[in-house]
C-alpha cells in the first residue's frame, strides 16, 4: 500500500489571480522606498508566482518604528479605555472572518498547505482577537491597603510601549494572532514583519485593521528579509520590545541585537514534542492524534508530536496502526479537498528533512513507511515518514526536523517515559495518552514542557502557551498574555504627616 498523490492542479482558476502587496506605515500603503520586491513562488507550482511583497530596506523599516513611536508617545491609543480599545479589537476579528476565504487561499498559494486547513486557521485567528478583546475591559492592577494606618499602595498596569513582532512562514497569521490582540488590548502600538515566504496575510491584516478604524500608526507591517528588517526591529532604540517565534539560531540573534538596549524579549523557539503513549490508552484515538500532529501542515509546526514513546507492551500494534493511517494519506494539490498534506515551504526545508532521513538510515534506524520524495513535476512533497529502532543519540531524535518525520521509542515504567521525554533541549509541548488519569497526570506532571495534553493535543486562547528550557521564554494568551506587553509600576502613597528627617 503506499501513499496517495493527488497532482496538483495548474488550471485552477484561483492560481490566475495577481498578488501585489504594499506595506503599512503610519496608516498609509506604502511600497518599498527602493523599489525592491520579494516575488513568493508557490511551493506547489513551480514557477507560478503567487505574492509579490515590498522588500523594506533599514529606512523603511525604521519610518515604521517612528510612526508606531508617535503613535504611542503622541497618539490616543494608551489613553484610550479598555472598552474603547476593545471595540477596536472586535472589529478586526469580524473582518477577519468577513475575509477568511481570501486570507486562507493566499496562505494555502503562499506556504502550500492545505486550503481546508487554512480555513480552519482563520476561524482560530478571528477567536483569538474576538477572546482577547474579551478581556481588555477587565485589565486591572492591584491596590495593597495592609501597608500601614497611614498608607496605601498601587500597581498600576501600563503598556510596555513599542513592540517589535517578528513571525515565521508555517502559520503566519495564527501567530501573529497570538501575539497582536494582546499587545494591542494592553495598550501597545506595533509593528509586525512576517517571514518574507508567507508576506501575504499579514499584509492584508494591516489593511483590515486600518480599515477598521485603529487609530495610524498603531498597526504597522513591513515586508522583508530578516537582515535588515527583523534586525532593526531588534535592536532599534524605539522599539520597548521585540516578539520573536522561530528558530533556536534566529532567537539567540534576536536576544543579541536587542541586548544593547535592555529590552524584553519574547521568544517561541520550537520543540520536539514528546507523546508518551501508555498500554492502557485507547490506541486509535491515540494513533490518529499522533499521526495527525506529526504530518498535518507537512509536520513543519513547531508543537507537532515528533518524538512517539510508546509502552513496550503494545508497541508493535500501536506502530501498524500508525503505519495504516500513513499509508492513507493523501498528499499534494492543497487546493483539493481530499487533500491532507501540502507541499514543504521550499526546496532547502525539504532538502533538510531529505538529509536528517538519510543520516537516520545510516544511523541504524529502521523506516516502517515513507522516506522518500513524492510527485512530479518538481513539486515539493514528501511522503509521512516513520522511524523505529532509533537510539536517543541519533538526529531524527535529538534535532527538530520540521517535517512528517517520526522517531519511536519505547518503555516499560512511568519514570522511564518521563526521563525519555525529558532528555531534550527543548520543552514546548507535550501530550500524553492513558484512560488512569491519575497516571497520565503524574507523567505529564514530570514532564519539563510549556504547552501540554492529556489524551489530545487542542489550544485554546483561554490557555498561556509557552517553553521551557531552550524552547522559548515569555507566555502568549489568556489573562497573562497581557502581561508579556505590560510593566507594572508601584506606587506608595504616604497620608501621614511627614516627620523631619534632622
């Protein structure tokens, strides 16, 4: 049995249409000061240009900065009332579903996942703004009026200032959605530059907000490669803080350039999310989570379930019926329906999984399915790919592949579980399966990662998400996601008189 191909379609209609984007600066479309634009080939057709996005130079980059300064320091949005910010927010989540169709097909072109999937993103972004804005009327500080007879204190909530957001190319507006409605509700302007393969969404975003009515300057997007545009983002003296989800290599960078100027930084660095499979769990709903984790989006999401240990006893079962799921998969044309797996973003990401597979075979592991490029006409595909007899030194165990690449390991006891799924640098995400709840809760309980499951893997705005170790550091929504965009400053207030002090 192998993997189906479903080619992709070059006649479809959708692909006809002309993608030219301008930036955000300071509530004015703007191109690039040069001239210069980045030209996005879809990964599904090749040859086929799907977006053309400015290429902002350092002084694009920092008029933007300038304008959300102005914004801030100068403008009416720090000042405004929670309801009055809230309202704003509102606004921008129903445009978000009033243009969900066309926002989900220029990130199935631009990063070649599957349209139903995008689909469903965009309902998840529009949940986002509609949740947080939710909870700006209810933002508060804290008042102390224990302090003594004659004194009381405050905590006041204010806005961090001017936030940098620099978002990856596998979910752009997911992720920007995770980060914008709550640095906005705290009274923050913005500026946002998106991967420079996936502009697209992002740009529009800037449109529909502006559209909306928020105030100029306090959304700004520009369109760019990292050096310069996320740079200066980082290390720019107008910027209070820099947003950051990505790479480990590019989050170091990040937390360098932002270094000199003392600013916060929030990083989402990735992980290799361990999913602790226990004998008495029930299999097919465990087996069809995992595989759904590992090769939806093309396995390039950063919480995806890429390292499977699995309880000794029911190994062997537990890996056919993965092996089963694999096999029905059918991957290529996003834009198909029955399609469940798109094409890799571009040809060094799958370049890179094709090189961690192949140094996973000469390692000594064993493909049970997959391992191989999929497709014609240089399309970028590739089958669901798992691995077993693998040693907790090999690549495919330790590296986050990025790609529907799974390493399965196996154990007898809880504890051994835990200390496999411990032995990483990395601590996003984990999920556990087994109908003895308290067992499941002690094992997840032992396990050092930020964003966890018991018997599935969902997110919900209500929850902070977050890493541990050299996942990341900072926490993203719910209540506290505010206060990643917020300082607190105390204040004494003395109501005695006051006593000289010779």
């Amino acid at each position: 049995m192998t993997v189906q191909f479903i080619e992709p379609d070059r006649a479809d209609p959708r692909l006809a249409i002309e993608r030219r984007y301008t930036m955000l600066v300071g509530g004015r479309s703007v191109a690039a000061a040069s001239g210069r634009t980045i030209r996005r080939e879809s990964p599904v057709h090749p040859g086929l240009v799907v977006g053309e996005f400015p290429d902002a130079s350092a002084e694009d980059v920092e008029r933007a900065i300038l304008a959300a300064r102005r914004a801030f320091d100068e403008g009416p949005w720090p000042r405004l009332s929670g309801k009055e910010r809230a309202a704003y927010l509102y606004k921008i989540s129903q445009a978000i579903r009033d243009h969900a169709e066309e926002l989900a097909l220029i990130e199935s072109l631009e990063v070649g996942k599957t349209l139903a999937g995008a689909r469903s993103e965009m309902n998840n972004c529009a949940d986002l703004w509609q949740f947080a804005a939710g909870l700006v009327r209810g933002l508060e500080g804290s008042t102390h009026n224990a302090l003594s007879e004659h004194a009381l204190g405050l905590v006041l909530r204010e806005p961090i200032g001017v936030v940098g957001v620099v978002t990856p190319w596998n979910y752009p507006l997911v992720i920007a959605s995770e980060r914008l409605p709550w640095a906005l509700g705290a009274g923050c302007t913005i500026v946002l530059k998106p991967s420079e393969f996936t502009s697209g969404s992002s740009l529009r975003l800037g449109e529909l907000a502006r559209d909306a009515g928020l105030p100029d300057g306090v959304v700004n997007v520009v369109s760019g490669y990292g050096n310069p545009a996320g740079q200066i983002l980082a290390e720019h003296p107008a910027t209070d803080m820099v947003a950051f989800t990505g790479s480990q290599r590019v989050g170091r960078q990040i937390g360098a350039f932002a270094a000199p100027t003392i600013k916060r930084v929030g990083l989402e660095l990735g992980g290799k999310g361990p999913v602790v499979v226990f004998a008495d769990a029930d299999l097919e709903a465990a087996a069809n989570q995992v595989s759904r984790s590992i090769f939806s989006n093309q396995g390039q999401t950063c919480i995806a379930g890429s390292r499977l240990i699995v309880e000794r006893r029911v190994a062997h079962e537990f890996v056919q019926r993965l092996e089963g799921l694999a096999n029905r998969v059918t991957v290529g044309d996003p834009l198909n329906p029955d399609t469940k797996v798109g094409a890799f973003i571009n040809p060094v990401q799958l370049g890179k999984v094709e090189s961690y597979v192949k140094a996973g075979r000469e390692a000594g592991a064993r493909i049970v399915v997959g391992g191989e490029r999929i497709g014609t006409n240089g399309g970028l595909f590739y089958q669901p790919t798992i691995f077993t007899d693998v040693r907790p030194d090999m690549s495919i165990v330790r590296d986050e592949i990025f790609g529907p690449v799974l390493a399965v390991q196996q154990f007898d006891t809880r504890e051994e579980a835990i200390g496999i799924a411990n032995d990483t640098i990395y601590g996003l995400s984990a999920v556990v399966w087994s109908l003895n709840i308290d067992n499941a809760l002690q094992t997840i309980r032992g396990i050092r990662a930020g964003r966890c499951g018991i018997n599935g893997q969902e997110g919900a705005a209500e929850m902070p998400i977050g890493g541990y170790k050299q996942s990341g550091q900072g926490r993203e929504l719910g209540h506290r996601g505010f206060d990643e965009y917020s300082e607190f400053k105390s204040i004494h207030i003395n109501m005695a008189p006051s006593r000289a002090w010779l």
